[in-house]
C-alpha cells in the first residue's frame, strides 16, 4: 500500500512539475522577446514585431520548429492544468473498477498528444497569417476588426451544438471513461486521445484569441486557462460557458469603438 501511494504521489508531482516548468519556460521566452505580462513590446519587442518575414535573416517566429516549439509547450502550460478532473476521475477507477497507474499515464499521454497535434495546426496557420500580413511577429492581429471577428466568432461559438457536446464530454469525463473503457496504458491512450480530441473541439477558440492580444501574452495564457479550467469544473462548469459568450461578443462589439477613440 506505502508503495502504490509513493507511485501515486510522484505521479502527480511530475505532473504538476510539468505544469510549472511550462509556465517558466513561457516566461523565460516573454522575457528574452521584450514583452511585458500583457504580451505588449519593449522596445526590441516592437523591432521584433515589425520586421517582414521575407527578410533574408533568421527570425525563429518565423519559422515552423521554433513557432511549433513554443506552442507545444504552450500546450502543456494552459491544457495540463484543465485536465486535474480528468484524471481524478479515473483514479476513482483505480480504486473502484481495474484502472491502473499505467492507464492514468496513458490518458494523459493521449491527450497531450492530441494537444501537441493542435499545436501543429495552429503553428501553421500563425505562419500563413503572418505571412499573409494578417498578424505580426509576436501573433499580434494588425487590424481592430480582425481581432473584433475573432472575439464574435469564438463567443457565438460558445452557444454551438459542437460546443455543447465536446464540453459535455469534458465536464463529465467519467461518464466518457464508462462508455470508452480500455485497461492498461493503451487502453489509457486511446481513451485520453478521445477526450484530447473532444477537449480540442471544446477549447480551441481560446487558443485562436491568442490572436487578439498576442499568442505570447501570459495574461491571456493565464485568464484563458482559468476559464478552461472553470469549464471543466462539475459544480460550476455549466453555468459560464454561455455567458463568457456573451462577453465574448459584446467584447467584439465593443473593440472598434474603444479602438476609435
């Protein structure tokens, strides 16, 4: 017993590690590119964001593996810490049905790998943005009304048939892990590549927002992230998700004539 609750703990401290290694590395890269908490540029930021991707010199922003890098570890810094009730929940199965440590790693490899793969996806469409003269460097939006469309779009997204099913599932996760049962670490994995894919499909509008205020913004990493995480909460998670909606396209609303003055 003193044995699988020492297995359980150094579990969860590697998994919580994780979360805060994230978060520091994300810092540490705020800090070298000269942006303040709100994801706005110093003065070497602003150089940085104003440069031309074609330019014939190395800019890492620019670029598929450092821009992927970033989001992958993105990732981890705001996902991991929403994924807390997943995986509660199927400890419960450990100790009620024939869950294992092995399949808890698994669903959490699952699901990270799903997230690794958005990672991809939004890598590449940073880099057609940029390119296409939609956003700077940093992944700031260079017009009022592209990031006024991105806030009405994500905000009516949240009164979605899509939304509502993928938030189900992901504020119930038990009841995805009864109907998906699979033992042992593949078993794990399968079942934690199911909720990464419902989870993606839930939350993948407050990664787009990143595009709003800049994707390297630790304050939009940190609200978003409380958001997620508020979702996801059994108590609570039902009652936010359309009123963030509201707020979500009021805000779009709102953003040009604030912008106008």
């Amino acid at each position: 017993m003193t044995t699988i609750l020492n297995i359980r703990s150094m579990l969860w401290l590697a998994f919580f590690a994780a979360i805060i290694l994230a978060w520091a590395m994300m810092y540490m890269m705020a800090v070298d590119m000269d942006l303040d908490l709100f994801g706005r540029p110093g003065e070497m930021g602003a150089r940085m964001a104003a440069m031309d991707p074609r330019m014939p010199m190395d800019m890492p922003m620019a670029r598929f593996g450092p821009l992927f890098s970033m989001w992958a570890i993105m990732m981890a810094a705001m996902m991991f810490p929403t994924l807390v009730p997943t995986l509660r929940s199927y400890e419960d199965l450990i100790n009620n049905a024939d869950g294992s440590r092995a399949g808890w790693i698994g669903v959490l490899a699952g699901y990270f790998v799903v997230w690794v793969a958005f990672a991809a996806v939004i890598t590449g469409v940073q880099l057609a943005l940029l390119y296409g003269g939609v956003v700077d460097m940093l992944g700031i939006a260079k017009s009022v009304w592209v990031s006024s469309a991105l806030l009405i779009v994500v905000g009516l997204f949240q009164f979605t048939r899509i939304k509502e099913v993928c938030h189900g599932v992901c504020h119930a996760p038990m009841m995805y892990f009864l109907g998906h049962w699979k033992t042992g670490f593949r078993g794990g994995l399968r079942m934690g590549l199911g909720l990464g894919a419902f989870c993606v499909g839930c939350c993948w509008g407050f990664m787009a927002l990143g595009f709003v205020g800049g994707v390297m913004s630790l304050l939009w990493m940190g609200l978003a992230t409380l958001f997620m995480i508020f979702e996801k909460l059994p108590s609570v998670g039902h009652l936010v998700t359309k009123p963030l909606g509201v707020l979500l396209v009021f805000g779009g609303i709102a953003l040009p004539v604030w912008a106008a003055f």
